[in-house]
C-alpha cells in the first residue's frame, strides 16, 4: 500500500498551527497560495489535511494592550475567513463538522487558545470564547497567567490555581477540549486529578529522545493516555533532535514510533506547529503530509494505526468532549 491509496477517505487532523498572526497582521491569506510560512488553505488541501486546529496566541508585547482584545481580533480573523471562502472552510465545533468537511472537500477550521491569558480571571469570558466556537483551550503558553504555570516557570512551577481547577470543570461542562502543551508538570497532574474528560497535549514530543522542557517524560504520556487522551508529535526541530538545525522527518518518525510504544495506538497523534517555529527537513510545510504517511509506512505501521495518528484518533477525542 502507498500513501496515496490512504488519503482518498483518510481523516488528516492537525492539532496546532500558528497561521491566524500572519493573517491578522496582514502578511499573507489563508485563501492564496504562499511562498512565506507553512499554512494556507490551498496548500493544506495538497496535505490532504480534513481539519486544522488555528491557534489563537497572544503575543507578550501585546499584553499591554489587553490579551483578551488580541485574541478577539484572531477569533474574528478566522470568521472572516469563513465567510470569504465557504466553499473551502467550514467551523468545526462537533465532530460531525469534521465529517462534513472531509465530504464536502472542505478544511474543517477548529479554534482553539494558545494560552488561557485573553480569560483573565473570567469564567464568564471562557463562556464568551466557546460561543464564538472556540473548542480547544491551551491552559498556559510558557509562563504564570490566572489559571496555571507555564513549563517554563522553571522547577519551582505551581499547579491548577482555584480559577484553573474552575476552568478545568467548565471546559468539561461545556465540551471544550483542554490542551496540556506548555503546562508545568504540576498542572498537569493537576489536571489530570480534576478533568473527567479525555486532555491533549497538542504539540508535544518524547523527552526520552529529546530532553527539552517543552517535550513529555514517558510517565505524563502514559498518563495522559490512560485516563483516554492523547499526544501530538510536532514538528518544532528544537523537540525533535539536537542540535535542532540537524532535524529531519526521520525523527518526527522516530518520536512517533516512541510515542505509539508508550501511550498505545489509539493516544498519538499529530501538531505540527506550522507557522509557531522552524520545521524539519522533509517537513518543510502542509503539503508534506503524504511523505509522513509514506514514512509510517516504511517503518511497518499497520492502515488502522496509521488512519487513527493522522486523524481518527483525535476525532474520537473531539468527539467525546465536544460532541
């Protein structure tokens, strides 16, 4: 079998990408095809991408000027987009909006917050963000905000605050998936002792192969899989292998390989983070994803593992929680 004969009915999900700043500050569209970064909608449909979680990230230097008004103008970004171009996009926020794309050849768009910084301590905007369809929230970028430390707060890094442990119950509430990427250790045992529903870590790799402080122990993966979650290989060169420069998809592979060692076959999946950081060589942008496939095939993964890594198993995920 070769990649090619996968992708006609395959579901291809990508758990994370930075597109939506580019697109904000005006340096490209989601609509035309791009020599500058990874995303755009033509080349996620050479990918054979089905769904795209647009990560809404608030940068520090606009902080000053109120995280929540930035991550706005991103949410309004994308829906802009939505009514430009409904015949290639549609707002996923179930899983049969996933469906629906795949069989319309559409991308389904999921939105989701790198970072709990634009809820303050609001409760009620977390509210406000699902009903604009927000449906994966990313509880810390690197640093302290109201919900939770960063993983680079350093060994000292606190857990879930009282609002964290209330955000935490509220996502399961409203079917919001909760994303542990970035999150300091303590919070994600924190997490995992308060949530009730399945968690990701959307772009998150293996620190047995590469010890970075972004990547996992094999503990929290078993962890995050034995309580039905998942993990996303990314594609950050900087997670893959030192020294970074030196990345090819070939440890993208490897950490995949790992991955499905230790957190089983239906608890991996994908984020590439396009568009947050420098890719891999063989990685270079969304249109690489038959070579990944190609790669999971060489190495003797079976159809069923590969089918759930590139998309089914994020969509049992998102499924459960979001409905």
């Amino acid at each position: 079998m070769s990649s090619n004969n996968l992708y006609p009915d395959a579901i291809v999900v990508d758990g994370h990408c930075d597109t939506l700043g580019d697109v904000l500050e005006g340096k490209r569209t989601l609509a035309e095809r791009s020599t500058q970064g990874h995303v755009d909608l033509p080349r996620l449909a050479a990918g054979g991408v089905t769904a795209q979680i647009f990560a809404c990230f608030v940068p520090i230097h606009e902080y000053h000027r109120g995280a929540t008004r930035y991550a706005l103008h991103m949410v309004d970004t994308l829906h802009q987009a939505l009514d430009a171009y409904p015949d290639q996009l549609l707002l996923a926020t179930r899983a049969a909006d996933i469906r629906r794309a795949k069989a319309e050849g559409k991308v389904a768009a999921i939105l989701g917050l790198e970072g709990a910084e634009p809820l303050g301590d609001s409760i009620q905007t977390l509210r406000c963000f699902y009903r604009l369809g927000v449906r994966n929230l990313g509880l810390t970028w690197n640093f302290r905000n109201d919900v939770a430390d960063g993983v680079m707060e350093g060994p000292d890094a606190r857990g879930l605050s009282a609002f964290g442990r209330q955000v935490i119950e509220e996502c399961n509430r409203l079917g919001m998936v909760v994303d542990v990427s970035h999150l300091a250790p303590a919070g994600l045992e924190d997490v995992l002792r308060v949530s009730q529903q399945p968690v990701i870590a959307s772009h998150s790799n293996a620190r047995a192969l590469c010890d970075h402080p972004r990547n996992l122990t094999d503990v929290q993966i078993e962890a995050i899989a034995a309580r039905g979650g998942l993990v996303g290989v990314t594609f950050v060169d900087a997670f893959l292998h030192q020294p970074a420069s030196e990345a090819t998809i070939e440890h993208v592979l490897d950490h995949v390989d790992h991955l499905l060692r230790v957190a089983g076959p239906d608890h991996v999946a994908i984020g590439s983070d396009f568009d947050g950081a420098t890719m891999p060589q063989g990685l270079e942008d969304a249109t690489r994803y038959p070579a990944l496939t190609a790669g999971m095939l060489a190495r003797g993964h079976s159809e069923t593992v590969i089918r759930g890594v590139l998309g089914l198993n994020f969509l049992r995920v998102f499924e459960q929680v979001a409905g």
